[in-house]
C-alpha cells in the first residue's frame, strides 16, 4: 500500500508505514499495539493506526521520571 487511508478526516497509517515514521521494526509496532502503548483500529487482518496516535507516542516522555536520592545514611 503506497497511500494512505482516511477514517472521519483522520489519516490512517499502515504498521509498516507507522515504523518507518518511528524508526522502529514491524513488530515493534505490533508490540507496541499489543501492550496498549498505540492504540489502532483493525481492518480485515491488518492494523491501522491514526496519524494522531503516531505523533502522541513520539511526543511522550522516554524513561522513568527523575526522582531525587535521599541523602539520608545511616
């Protein structure tokens, strides 16, 4: 599939299409979509993700959130 689907106005990625935008394998995306982490819609037997969902996971915050030592010792 070389264009892109439209769904209300939204743009709809292929997983290929979507890991060439994130820089990741395939799978990874399908991972990704199984654990929730994208959220995309199934048509047939292929996933698709909105364009929106793409850039909401490339925007969030990577690794844990920075929490101070205690400088307590005993």
């Amino acid at each position: 599939m070389t264009g892109s689907i439209t769904k209300n106005g939204a743009e709809l990625l292929s997983v290929a299409q979507a890991a060439k935008l994130l820089g990741v394998t395939r799978q990874r995306v399908h991972n990704l979509i199984k654990n929730g982490q994208i959220i995309a819609c199934k048509l047939g037997r292929y996933y698709y993700i909105e364009n929106v969902e793409v850039e909401r996971y490339q925007n969030q915050p990577m690794g844990k959130p920075y929490q101070p030592r205690s400088t307590n010792t005993p």
